[in-house]
C-alpha cells in the first residue's frame, strides 16, 4: 500500500487541529455562558476575555463578552466588543439586540432607537427588543409609546426575565399618563416584586417610588437593597438622587461617590456629581467631573 502524499497528510492534521480547536472553543464557551446564566459575572468576563486571547474572532465570545459588562453595568465598554460582532455577522440577532441595550443603558437615544427600530420591523417577534424600546421611551420620557411598547413586549413574552421590570415601568407610566388604574399596577407590582426579593426588583421599585413622589418610601427601598448587597453600583446611584431631592447634599455626595468608587466606569455618577457640586458651590470639582464625561463621550465616539 502506498503511503499518502505529504500534502494530504498535512491536510488531515490540520483539518484534526481545526476540528480540537472547535471542540474546546464550544466547550469554553459553554462554561463561560453557564458563569453568565448564574450571574457570577465577573468570572464571566474572565472566561470570555480568555476565550478571545485564543480566539480573537469568536463571534459567541465578542457578544458574550458585551452581554456581560452590560450585566456588570459597564456599556461604554460593551459596546466596542457589541458593535465588532456585528462588523464580523451583521446578520447576528444577538449581538445587535445586546448593541441596542448598551445604548439604552447610555441613554444613547438616537441610535438605539434606529437600531431597535431596525430589529422590531425586521423580526416582529422579538420580544426583548420590544422591552428595551419601551425602557428607552420611558428614560427619555415618552411615558405614552413606552407603555405601548412595553405593553406589547409582556404580550409577547409574559414570562421573560426583564417581565417583572416591564410591569414596574408600565406602572409608572400608567401613573404619569394620569391613568384611572395606575394606583392599583403601582400597588400589584410592589407587592410581587417584594416577593422575589430581588434587590434589582428593589431598585426599579424604589425608581417607581421616585418618579411618583414618594421620596421617603424610595430611599427605605434603597437601603433595603444595599442592606442585602453593598456592593450594588446603581443602589448608592439611586440613594444619591434620592437624599439629592430631600435636599441632603452631603449625604448625597457621599453616595454619588460610592457609587462612582465601586465603578469608575460609571457616567451617570459623575453627571450627578457634576449637578450636586455645583450646588455645593465645589467648581473645581465639578470641572473634574465634566471632564471625565467629556473624555468618556471622546471614547465612546471613537469607538
């Protein structure tokens, strides 16, 4: 028998080599989604940098990867890896669904609306995508088209993880729009939120209470929160704007600064400080700030 010539064999091991690589590929991702699912997320972001060290071009690690530093309340650096993945797939459902939140959470309102209006006409039945419509309506303060959207995302998906924050939103909205029934979503909400004892569900709680007046009830929510998670960025955020209302600038400094000591990263702590120093009559400071939020802008642009 005649030995294989030397191309067809080099062939073969390569082929060999390809096929390990997927293999462990598939497995790392899979364990790196698994730390995800349990929302351990900075072990997340570890596993998913490692696997694109070795796999530059793994479109599953570029958007696991986004999701988790959305998760981790990071979207200005979600949104490079987000925006690489679909560069590579701009077919990637995925990847533009988790590009649309990172711009929602930085209040991004412009292309998150192309974006997620791009996604909501070309698969209708995207629910998620609908939710994230309806939460960037109601950030910027159209409380009417964000009832509707959100409205649609709970018909489509009554179930989904982002639900329970649906009928919190919709609640406000319903008690910014006037509505007869909205004292009632406000009350029904509540409760099944308090159930879960979800100190997230607790914060979006407290931003009810918030948005509807009721400064005192807000900031025992908040606490409630922190009590159970210290470590909880947007719950110091929260406190701060709250104590900010009540008029107690120094407290509210003490948290705006917490808040942007557990993460630097975080633009909606340094506008706030920007807005309490002033008031403080701490220029300098303040400038400090400014600059930051116009450096982070810079970053995001070029990104």
């Amino acid at each position: 028998m005649r030995p294989a010539p030397a191309w067809l064999t080099v062939a073969l091991c390569l082929a060999l080599v390809a096929i390990v690589s997927a293999q462990s590929d598939a497995g790392a991702i899979a364990a790196a989604r698994a730390k995800f699912d349990q929302a351990k997320y900075v072990e997340a972001e570890q596993a998913f940098r490692e696997l694109l060290r070795t796999s530059p071009q793994s479109q599953p690690a570029m958007v696991g990867l986004g999701e988790t530093l959305i998760a981790l309340h990071r979207p200005g650096d979600a949104v490079a890896y987000l925006q690489r993945a679909i560069n590579s797939d701009p077919s990637d459902a995925a990847a533009m669904r988790g590009l649309a939140h990172a711009l929602v959470d930085l209040n991004d309102f412009s292309r998150a609306e192309g974006l997620l209006t791009r996604i909501t006409e070309t698969t209708p039945g995207d629910s998620e995508a609908w939710f994230l419509f309806g939460q960037l309506l109601y950030q910027s303060g159209y409380y009417g088209g964000a009832n509707e959207h959100l409205e649609h995302a709970l018909r489509l998906a009554p179930r989904a993880r982002w639900a329970m924050r649906a009928e919190i939103y919709r609640a406000v909205c319903l008690q910014k729009l006037s509505a007869p029934d909205a004292e009632a979503a406000l009350r029904r909400v509540s409760a099944k939120a308090a159930a879960q004892h979800d100190p997230d569900l607790e914060l979006t709680i407290a931003e009810l209470l918030y948005e509807t007046g009721r400064n005192d009830e807000a900031l025992a929510r908040v606490d409630a929160a922190l009590a159970s998670d210290p470590s909880l960025v947007i719950g110091h955020f929260w406190r701060a704007r709250i104590l900010l209302r009540l008029g107690r600038l120094g407290d509210a400094a003490a948290a705006a600064e917490q808040s942007v000591r557990l993460l630097p990263q975080l633009p909606l702590g340094h506008n706030l400080l920007v807005r309490i120093y002033q008031m403080q009559g701490r220029a300098h400071d303040a400038d400090e700030q400014a600059q930051w939020l116009r450096d982070f802008q810079q970053r995001l642009d070029s990104r």
